[in-house]
C-alpha cells in the first residue's frame, strides 16, 4: 500500500462564508488515501472546517497585508514547506484574494499548487494581475466554482 498523499488546504478567510462551507464539504468528503491538513489565517474558521473531519491538524498564519509583508510571506512558504504537502490547494473566496500566499506555494519544493477560485470578480490592482500571470503558469491546476468564474479565468 502506498503512502497516502499529503493535501494542504489553505483558506485565507476571516469569516464564514460560502466558500469555507464548500472547503468543508471537501474535508468532510476526502478519501481515506488522503491524509488533509489545513493552513490559514483565522483560528476560528479553520477549527471550523477541521470539525468536519475531527483530528484535521490546522495551522494559523498571519494574513499577508501586502507585498512589503515579507515576513507574513515567509510565514506562509515555511508553514507550506513544514507540511510537507503533496499538493496544495487554495481556495480562493475572491479573485486571487491571496495572491502572495498563491506565489509562496508556487514554490513549495515538490509539492504541486491548485488554485480554486469561487466568484466572478476583476481585479482591480495592477500588481495583483500582474503577479497573477506569473503563478498561473506555474500551477499545476486553476479551478473555478461556476460558469461565470470559469470565463473570467480564460
């Protein structure tokens, strides 16, 4: 039998909303050969989804205020290397709404990077599209939750 594979679940939310509901459906639903862990910024909304898969380890954080957070930065690539995931998946309440934390598993070392995006919206910064272009082609999947979504990510 083989070594189950390492799924790291980021969820960059500070509330309960839609997309941390579907997060945990997710947990709740996983494969016995998929060993989950989750990743975030908010204690209260990863105990949260961790409580639909009871012994989910989770880890908080702290959110990244922007591109001079270095240090939030480096937090989140040395929580995504310390989980040693096989693929990290980030799901995405808004439009690459954690940008840096998608540019910190990009790269991860041998661990491969999905992005699940859950609503129709443009992106307003420069920067922020700009620093999408460049992770886009380095994810190994980007995902959409809709129709609308999908078209916005073509």
């Amino acid at each position: 039998m083989s070594a189950p594979t390492r799924l790291l679940l980021f969820c960059g939310a500070t509330r309960w909303g839609g997309a941390e509901i579907v997060l945990g459906h997710l947990l709740e639903a996983l494969d016995a050969s998929i060993s989950p862990s989750l990743l975030g910024v908010d204690d209260g909304v990863l105990s949260r989804i961790a409580d639909r898969r009871p012994g989910t380890p989770w880890t908080v954080v702290p959110p990244i205020t922007g591109k001079r957070d270095v240090s939030a930065i480096r937090a989140h690539r040395r929580a995504m290397i310390a989980a040693r995931p096989d693929i990290v998946q980030l799901n995405l309440p808004v439009p690459f709404a954690d940008a840096y934390s998608v540019l910190a598993a990009v790269t991860v070392p041998r661990a491969r990077a999905i992005v699940v995006e859950h609503l129709p919206m443009s992106i307003t910064s420069r920067g922020v599209r700009q620093l999408r272009c460049v992770t886009a082609r380095r994810l190994s999947a980007h995902l959409a939750v809709g129709t609308s979504t999908a078209r916005q990510i073509e």
